[in-house]
C-alpha cells in the first residue's frame, strides 16, 4: 500500500491526490453554488470598496466568468484531465480571491483561506514541474508556432 | 472561533470529494485499477 515516493500508492501519491481532490472539489462546489444556490454565495459586507468591486465584477457578469474557470478547474482536477492548463488557467482567480482576503476585506477566516488557495495552487503547480519546467527554465530551444506542429499538418500521401 | 475560522460549506464539499475521491483510488489501485492515474 505505502510504497516509496513517486509510485502509485505512495505517501507522495495520495497526498498530491488528496490535495487535488480537495482544491478541485473547492472550485468545483464554490463556482457550482453560484449557479445553483444552495447556500448564500460568499460576499464581503465590508469595507465599501470591497462590496463595490464585487458590485461591478456582478453587473459586468464578469464574476459569472470567474466562476465558469472555477467549474472547469473543479471537474480538471476531478477527472484527473488537462491539470496543468486548468492549474494555470485558475492562478489569476486564485490571486485575486487571496489580494481581497488578506488587504481589502480581512476577516479572521479569510486571512487563512486566501493564503491557502495559493498555497495549494502553487503546489499542485509545482506537481507538474515536468509541464512548467521548458516554460520557466526556456531549456527547450526550439521556437515553435502551433500551427506546424504534426498534429495539425497536412499529411501528404506517398506517391 | 477557531470553528468559524475552519468551517465553511465549501470546505465540506472539498472534504467529502476529497474522501470519495481517495476511497476510489484506493479501491483501484487494491483491486486491479483503471490503469493509473489519467493525467
């Protein structure tokens, strides 16, 4: 059951797995609950400039776009599909939810679980260091556009 | 307080995915699996 690091059914397996399951089950509750309402969504009560920027992200239907990428990062990291991409594609959400929890509207609860959703973003980012690393560390040279990749190419047929 | 400070109806969403989850990988990899993990 308990093997050694990196197999499956290691520690390090199902602790990454428990971590996954738990920040994708967050997104995925959190975003799901904004459509379906079974508990009142989380909002700031104050200060003033808190509940007019949450205001506007409402009125502009940009927080209904905020909570699409959470549903997609929610089922990404569920189903166990395009972690990485989802992973990246939810850091900007998971910035601002921190920025707001520990500068514009603290409260004792917020001052944790906004550095806890970065904390566990990053981490389930660094999971993927085998994904990050040709993009962060620009140690795969060649410079190449997506539309000559082989997978898009025209396959020719042979004379 | 320190409660207040824990709980939330997300997290126990969060928690109770996360159990299913795990429970489901366990009985995969015990009985046979699914070929490992799809990433």
């Amino acid at each position: 059951m308990v093997g050694h690091a990196g197999q499956t059914g290691s520690v390090e397996t199902y602790f990454v797995l428990a971590v996954r399951y738990f920040f994708g089950g967050h997104a995925l509750v959190s975003g799901a609950n904004h459509y379906l309402t079974i508990v009142p969504d989380i909002m700031p009560r104050d200060p003033a400039i808190a509940v007019r920027f949450m205001s506007v992200l409402i009125d502009t239907h940009l927080y209904d776009l905020v909570k699409v990428i959470e549903i997609l990062c929610g089922l990404s990291l569920i189903t166990g599909r395009f972690m990485p991409v989802a992973l990246m594609m939810e850091m900007p959400v998971t910035i601002i939810v921190c920025y707001l929890s520990l500068f514009i509207a603290p409260t004792a609860r917020s001052l944790y679980t906004g550095p806890r959703e970065v904390i566990l973003n990053l981490f389930l980012l660094s999971t993927y260091w085998g994904y990050l690393r040709p993009i962060i560390l620009q140690d795969r040279p060649p410079l190449m556009p997506i539309w000559r990749d082989r997978l898009f190419a025209r396959v020719e047929k042979p004379q | 307080m320190i409660w207040k400070i824990l709980y939330s109806p997300y997290d126990a969403g969060a928690l109770i995915i996360m159990v299913i989850g795990l429970a489901a990988h366990v009985a995969a990899n015990r009985f046979g699996g699914w070929g490992g993990d799809p990433r």
